[in-house]
C-alpha cells in the first residue's frame, strides 16, 4: 500500500514513524514534511492546501491512504475535494469532511452541537462585533476566572483566560474589535471557567464505529509551573494517571457516544479522529473544546503505546469495520518533551543548525516539527522545533530517559520546559 500523510509538524513525523513500521506500507510520502520525515518516506513539497497538487501527486504515486495530518485542510473541505472525484471512489481518507470539520472550525457550532447532544460541557454564549456592548454587559454579570474563545481557528492562540473583568474587556476589544485573530475572531464565545484538572482523550471513528485511543495530558505554557503565554504544546504525557478506568467510562458514556451519535443525527459521516479536549471536575468530565485531529504534542505520547498495525487500524477504518478490530495497547508510559526556539511562541529566529539527533537511544525518539534540511544540515524551520519521547516503565523512569535524551541535542537559543509531568508524579507514588 502507498501512503501519503499531509503536513510537516510533529505529528505527521509520528505518523510516518508509526506507518513505517507495517509491513502493509511500500511507499510512504509525506506533504510537505521536514527533515524528520525525509529520513523514513519521501518528502513532496506540496503545502497541505493545495488540493489540485495534492491530487496529482496522488495519481502520480498511486496513492491508496490519505492521511491529513492538520486542521486547516480538514476545515477548507479537502475530504470533499477527493470524494467529489470518482477517480479517488477507493482511495481511504483517514479525516473527517467539511461538515464533521466545523466542530473544531467553529467554537460556536461545537457548542450548539453539545448541547443539542447532550455533551456535558461549561455554558457559553457567543457575540459578534455588532454586539460589543451586549457582550461588554454580559461580561460585567459573569463571574471570574471568565474565558474567551475567538471562534474559528487561531493556531491554539485564540483561547484567553481573563482573572480581571479589566483583563477580560481587553480581551474582548483585542477579538472583536482589533481583530487580533483575523475571520478567526468574527465571533467570540464568552464562557464559564471550569476548575478542575485538564486532560485530552483520542478517538478514532468510521462513521459508524469507534475505538477510544490512549489519553494524554499536555502543558500548553511556555514557563514551568504552568506560566507564561500559551503556546502549541510544550510536552504530553500518556496515559493520564488521575484518568482511571471508572472516568473513562464516563467519558465514553457521556460524551463519545453522544458526540457520535449526533454527528451520525446530522448527516455527517464522519472517518477521522477525534480529540476531545476534557476538564476532569471533581470526577466528571466536561468537554472544553473538540478538534477534528489527533493534537501535538500528544501524538508524539499517544502513538508509540499503541502496539497494533497503524496501517491496518486506518485500514479497518477506512472501511468501517472498527468494530472488529481489536487495538492492543501498551501499558507502559510515554512522556514527550517539546523543545523550541528562542523567543517563542513570540519572535524567534530560524535557520540555526541542530546538533545530536542522529544518536539512538534505546526507548526513545525524536520527532522533527520545526526543522528542514539546508546544504545537507538539520537546521531549526519553526517555534516549536522536535519532541523527545521516551517509553518506559513509570513516568518518572521516562521523564529521565527524555530530559536525558535532550542534553545531547542543541541549537543556539533552544529551550524547553524542566518540570513536563512533575505534577503527575504524586499520583503514581
């Protein structure tokens, strides 16, 4: 089988990492990929939104998997792309449609969606820009912590908590107003703060059925202790240790089954993942936000502890069969540091030569996402650059193994996070 994964961050470095190793993929091509990639598949430079290159290059390598890596194609209809052309009728799209997409593309129409449904989630409500002064009142009877989501897709940027109601009008202006988020920011959704302990839980879905994939907590601050702007994700951690059993089933009962049987209440037939951002509250779950793909950097924890076939799970997948598919899991920890360049997730600088990831180390991987090869060099290509992932025993045995992994790789002006799991690490004392 001839497989094609679009994107160049993390993630897709993880799902190539994953796909290599079946013996079911003969040629794996990724778009646009990085330096990560070129050394398992062959990299195509085709950016993920050029649908009519992406088709050729489909045709030209015959191609039997897509796999969309990122939100951007899914949200600008790339699934309705190929299955409005009969030409690709059998070529397996792991990725939902348009329609299916606009859960993570519009903030404002998850909501509608979960409470049609159902899906415990924080009350909400949204306004335009001709609303300011509605929203400006709203904000004034609400209480704080209060947060706010520019609607649309905002690169994991466009969520704000406001502490002060000050803070939160700011906040309001900088969307509504001074379009700090562009169209992202048409509408905002003014919503209740949930206190209680984050964590995100996969799922993968054929329309019809679904598996539940390995949980993954992440640290979306820059600083340690969880301080400083948000950024794309600093580390993950899987599985979640406060995350037992009793909670996912709870999760499975009161949000993805709901969640997939109003997706199949819409007409929405829906092959792809879903990430399911959740707030743990005292023991029950509430969704925060739903994205339409697996996140990064919990791919990079989340793929090396599933030990079925990658291919024949999309596979099972692409022709709804998920049902009789059995995903074998390992029980073992990942833990996935991320480091970055200097100055992100603000200004930083690119173009700088890294040194020592070609050096194998038993248990752990490093995964490119900001990185592109110059006059034969690896060289830095983005804010959040490669992610060392370490597999182990206990978290604090892979928290070492990863932190030990990264003194041997350098650039100038990198930096990561020293404390990804330490909260953790109490709970599996």
């Amino acid at each position: 089988m001839n497989i094609l994964v679009v994107g160049s961050g993390g993630r897709e470095h993880t799902f190539a990492w994953k796909l290599a190793q079946s013996g079911h993929c003969d040629n794996l091509y990724v778009a646009p990929g990085n330096a990560g990639t070129e050394t398992i598949a062959t990299n195509l430079p085709i950016e993920v939104t050029d649908f009519n290159a992406l088709a050729a290059a489909i045709e030209t390598y015959q191609i039997n998997m897509l796999v969309v890596g990122p939100e951007d194609p899914l949200v600008k209809g790339i699934v309705n792309f190929f299955r409005g052309q009969k030409e690709f009728d059998k070529l397996i799209i792991i990725g939902p449609d348009q329609n299916g997409a606009q859960l993570e593309g519009s903030k404002d129409f998850s909501k509608v969606f979960m409470n049609k449904y159902g899906v415990p989630t924080a009350k909400a409500k949204t306004f335009t820009a001709t609303q300011y002064n509605e929203a400006l009142s709203y904000l004034e009877s609400q209480d704080l912590p209060i947060v706010l989501k520019a609607d649309g897709l905002a690169a994991g940027k466009g969520v704000i908590i406001a502490t002060t109601i000050e803070e939160a009008k700011e906040a309001l202006k900088e969307i509504l107003v001074d379009k700090k988020f562009s169209d992202a920011g048409n509408k905002v959704l003014i919503e209740q703060f949930l206190k209680g302990i984050e964590l995100s839980v996969f799922v993968l879905s054929d329309g019809e059925h679904y598996v539940i994939l390995p949980e993954a907590k992440d640290y979306k601050r820059i600083g340690e202790q969880d301080t400083g702007l948000n950024t794309g994700g600093m580390g993950a951690v899987s599985p979640v240790p406060f995350a037992q059993s009793k909670f996912i089933k709870k999760v499975e009962e009161k949000v993805v089954k709901p969640t997939i049987q109003g997706l199949k209440s819409e007409g929405i037939d829906y092959t792809g993942f879903l990430f399911i951002g959740l707030m743990n509250v005292d023991g029950e779950p509430y969704v925060i936000e739903y994205n339409v793909r697996m996140g990064d950097p919990e791919t990079q924890a989340v793929l090396p502890r599933i030990d079925s076939d990658l291919v024949e799970l999309f596979t099972a997948a692409g022709n709804k069969k998920l049902n009789s598919f059995s995903l074998k899991i390992s029980p073992k920890t990942a833990t996935t540091v991320v480091a970055v360049a200097g100055g992100y997730p603000e200004g930083y600088e690119k173009g700088n030569e890294i040194s020592g990831t070609e050096k194998q180390v038993n248990d752990t991987m490093v995964f490119h996402a900001g990185t592109r090869i110059s006059e034969g060099k690896v060289v830095t290509n983005g804010g959040r650059v490669l992610a060392v992932t370490a597999l182990a025993n206990s978290i604090q045995e892979a928290k070492s193994l990863s932190y030990n992994r990264l003194k041997d790789i350098s650039w100038k002006g990198i930096y990561y996070r020293r404390d990804i799991a330490d909260d953790l690490l109490a709970y599996s004392s």
